[in-house]
C-alpha cells in the first residue's frame, strides 16, 4: 500500500512539472515569435524604403 501512495504522489508531483515546463516553454517561444515578426516587419519597411 505505501508503494501505490508514493507512485501516485510521484505521478502528481510529475505532471506538476511537465505542466510548468511546457507553459513556460510556450511562454518563452511565443515571446520570441512575436520578436521575430516584428523583425521581419521592419525588414519591409527597409526594402520598401530602399526600393
């Protein structure tokens, strides 16, 4: 019986932290995505410019 209480809080404890990792993964990617579209925004604007 201890057994199955120390999987099952090993279980929660784990998906806790897959849970955390990948809300913060999005997080930090979706902040570099919004980087890089403004990049390419301004990127247009100087050829456009340029042209």
């Amino acid at each position: 019986m201890p057994t199955v209480i120390s999987c099952f809080i090993a279980g929660i404890c784990m998906t806790g932290f897959l849970t955390m990792w990948f809300s913060s993964a999005y997080k930090e990617m979706s902040f570099t995505r919004d980087i890089l579209e403004d990049l390419e925004e301004q990127l247009r604007l100087h050829q456009l410019l340029f042209n």
